[in-house]
C-alpha cells in the first residue's frame, strides 16, 4: 500500500513554473494562484491546494499580502477569499512568463513528438 502510495506520487507532474523554479512553499502558492487566478479561495483552500503546510503557507501568505500579489475579494460568513491581483504589473509579468515557459515547453515536446514519429516512419 505505502509503495502504490510513492509511485503516484512519483508519477505526479509538476507544472513547468514549479519545474523551472523549484518546489519552494512560495513556488507552489504562486503557481496555484496563477493557474486560479479566475477564481477567489480561503487561506486553507489555497495553502491545500498548493500542497504547502500551514506553517510556510503562513509567512508565505503574509508575504504576497504585503506586495499586493493577493488580494482579498470579499467574506464569507468567517472566511476571507483571496485572489491573484491581477491588476498589479508585477504579477502580470509573472503570468506572462508562466504562459511563455508553457509555450517553450510545449514546443519542445511537439518537436521531440515530431522527430519520434519521423523515426518511426523511416524504420
């Protein structure tokens, strides 16, 4: 049970933003809110969401509150929602170039794909 547990684990991709700049707590956060970003979330949603622990997701929280990454959208009767405050310039940048490693990622597969496929033609 513990073994099929690692292998799925293992098996999970990790998003090209989270591959180019590694899987640091703030990482995660941001790479979750960039991919939601059309949507608003609670604290825990977020920090569940982005596979953080409370403890890091934390300061990691107070962090993007401080720089206006986040922005609180409305409550909920006890929660707060938050989002990705897209109306800041550094965060459409950040968005950017997450859409901009996608596009390279991608076009390096469809290459690799491509040059497979010729192979496989030609033998």
């Amino acid at each position: 049970m513990k073994t099929e547990n690692l292998k799925q684990e293992e098996v999970e991709e990790k998003s090209i933003f989270v591959e180019y700049f590694g899987a640091s707590p703030m990482i995660k956060v941001l790479d979750f809110l960039i991919e939601a970003r059309d949507f608003d979330y609670s604290m825990t949603e977020i920090a569940r969401n982005s596979e953080v622990g409370w403890s890091a997701f934390s300061v990691v929280f107070k962090k993007l509150l401080e720089k206006n990454i986040i922005k609180q959208t409305r409550t909920i009767g006890n929660a707060k929602l938050y989002k990705l405050s897209t109306e800041n310039p550094a965060v459409q940048k950040l968005i950017k170039l997450d859409e901009e490693l996608t596009k390279i990622e991608t076009e390096k597969i469809a290459k690799t794909a491509k040059t497979q496929i010729g192979k496989k033609v030609v033998a």
